[in-house]
C-alpha cells in the first residue's frame, strides 16, 4: 500500500498570508506512460463532505480559486493557499489515485493565527 | 445536478450487519464507477470500496475484505454497501463518492461528487 504522510498536523496562518501543506508518498505516484501524478488534494469542513480542490497534482478544479495551487512530483507535494481566506479554515488531506486501496493522508488542520 | 445520498446508517451492536444505500441522480449512474469512503470520529478519511460502472469488478480495503460486500443495481440508480460481523472499529461516517470523469476519460480513484454521509455506530 502507498502511505501518504503530511506534515504539519497543523498549520495556523493569519489572514491574507500564505499558508503552506506538504505530503509525501511513499512510492512514486507518478505514471510514466502519460507523465501525470495522481495526486489529489481535498477539502474538508465539520459536517460537509470533502471537497475536492487539485488533481494530477497541479490542475486546479473548475470553481476553486485560484488561490489554491498544487505542485510537485513523484513523490513530494505541496498544496499552497497564496492568501488565506476566513472560508479557508478545514482540514486538508492529500490522496492518491495511482493504485488500490486509495491512500489518504492524515490530514492537516487549517487555522487563522 | 448531479446528487448522491446515503441512508440506511445507525446504532448496531458488535457482530451484527447493516447495509447501506446511496441514491444517485442527476447523472448516467450505470457508467461511473462508485465508491465508499468513510471516516471515523476525529479521524481521517479511509478508502473502503470500489465497484466498475457494470459492476464486473470490485475492490477492497483489507480492513473491510470478507466482511463488506459492494453492490449496484444501475435499474434503480443505487449503491450499496453490506456490512457484516460489523466492530467498534467500524463506526465512522460513511460517504459514497463518484469517479471523475472529464473530456471522455474517467479517473478511477479521484472523486469528483461525495454524499453528505452516512452515521454508523457500532456499540453495545
């Protein structure tokens, strides 16, 4: 199984700074026939399902700001809020779609400082 | 708009079964693949189950293999999840969740739309 790791647990920012979550594979999830990461990073708020923001590491879905930017290969990923918003406060979790079972990282608290 | 809801979550004692159901709608359910994905109180998210759009193939978490049966009936725009010989340790909000699909291509794994859950509550 690929284990997803995070880092940090959490993460306080004040608003309008950048606010920065890493995850880690601990296999390449990145596809060498078509060159993509699969690699998703999702929302989640107390009482709504996830939500997700990324996918193939860097493409951003359709109606999330673009605040909200994704990077990285292989097997180190960062999800970057370039200007944190009050709506922003969730718990992140990074996930792969390379293989079964998915993996899903621990998550990371988001917090306004 | 594409919709899914859970139902059939509760209080059930240890050793015991339940199934779930999640009901599709605003979308052509028979050519998406499902899933299950749950999480525990104060915990984080956990992949349970996965079922092809025809429902040929299945997968499953090794938490769960032996003992939870995925299904889908495509006539009724439902997903199911049956779980047996149920343990504390399976308490946790469960979600159903669809494949994403984009310009053609679906993307087993990668979830684009999720159920707002079901509460499943394994205690004596």
């Amino acid at each position: 199984d690929i284990v997803m790791t995070q880092s940090p647990v959490s993460l306080a920012v004040s608003l309008g700074e950048r606010a920065t979550i890493n995850c880690k594979s601990s296999q390449s999830v990145l596809y060498s026939s078509n060159n993509k990461n699969y690699l998703a990073w999702y929302q989640k708020k107390p009482g709504q399902p996830p939500k997700l923001l990324i996918y193939w590491a860097s493409t951003r879905e359709s109606g999330v700001p673009d605040r909200f930017s994704g990077s990285g290969s292989g097997t180190d990923f960062t999800l970057t809020i370039s200007s944190l918003q009050a709506e922003d406060v969730a718990v992140y979790y990074c996930q792969q779609y390379y293989s079964t079972p998915y993996t899903f990282g621990q998550g990371t608290k988001l917090e306004i400082k | 708009q594409v919709q899914l809801v859970e139902s059939g979550g509760g209080v059930v004692q240890p050793g015991r079964s339940l199934r779930l159901s999640c009901a599709a709608s605003g979308f052509t359910f028979s050519i998406y693949g499902m899933h299950w994905v749950r999480q525990a109180p104060g915990r984080g998210l956990e992949w349970v189950a996965l079922i092809w759009y025809d429902g040929s193939n299945k997968y499953y978490a090794d938490s769960v293999k032996g003992r939870f049966t995925i299904s889908r009936d495509n006539s009724k725009n439902t997903l199911y999840l049956q779980m047996n010989s149920l343990r504390a340790e399976d308490t946790a909000v469960y979600y159903c969740a669809r494949d994403y699909y984009d310009s053609g291509n679906y993307y087993e794994g990668l979830f684009d739309y999720w159920g707002q859950g079901t509460l499943v509550t394994v205690s004596s």
